[in-house]
C-alpha cells in the first residue's frame, strides 16, 4: 500500500491508500508463460490490428507492460505509464527482456495529473 500524493499546478491526485499492484505483476513476469504473450498479442492485433505500423498508442495504466510489449511486436510505438512505481518497474523490466525498443517508452505518472497529461 502507497500514500503517495501526486500534485501539480492545477490538480492534485488525493493521497489515499492503494494497493500496490506492481509487486504482484513482478511476481507474475518472474514466470511469464509464453502462452500470455501470444494471447496478448492476438487480442490486440483483433482489438487495433494486425499490423500496427505507424500507430502511436498511449497505455494508461501498463501494470506489467504486456499491452504494450504487444502493441510493440505489432509494429506500433507506445507510451507507457502508470502511478504505481512498481508496476513502472515491472513495465521496464518487461521492455529490457524485449530488447529495450526504442518505439517503446515507461513513464511513471497520473493520468489525473493534468501536467503530466498535457506534456504527453
């Protein structure tokens, strides 16, 4: 669980307590199966298609990042991010394991932190 208030000049994100997902998905990325990658990959290839290229993707909320690995294997570019510093962690280390592509960018920020929203 995080207290971890969020602020800028116009909003500020109410410090409440969460529960930290990313130690979860650590856990989860420790024994991926193959079979959850291609699943991912076949869900959004039917959601956005099977060719991705020249799409840009932004994913809010990454969690573990297999959204975005997939959205990558498609041939998109995509902005990861999410508030909780572990499932920021988690998004990375998923990148590094698929080679860091460069189409591909962890953030950690706040979809409810209009700063961060208007640099993106």
């Amino acid at each position: 669980m995080h207290d971890e208030p969020s602020q800028n000049r116009s909003h500020t994100v109410n410090s409440r307590r969460r529960f930290s997902f990313g130690s979860n998905w650590q856990k989860y990325l420790d024994d991926l199966p193959p079979e959850a990658t291609d699943a991912m990959r076949a869900y959004v290839a039917e959601w956005l298609g099977a060719d991705l290229t020249g799409l840009r993707v932004v994913d809010v909320g990454s969690g573990q990042g297999l959204t975005s690995l997939s959205v990558t294997r498609l041939g998109g570019e995509v902005l990861s991010f999410d508030l909780d510093p572990e499932s920021v962690a988690a998004t990375r280390r998923l990148r590094e394991v698929a080679g860091s592509p460069t189409s591909w960018l962890v953030e950690h920020g706040s979809i409810l932190d209009t700063s961060f929203v208007a640099g993106l």
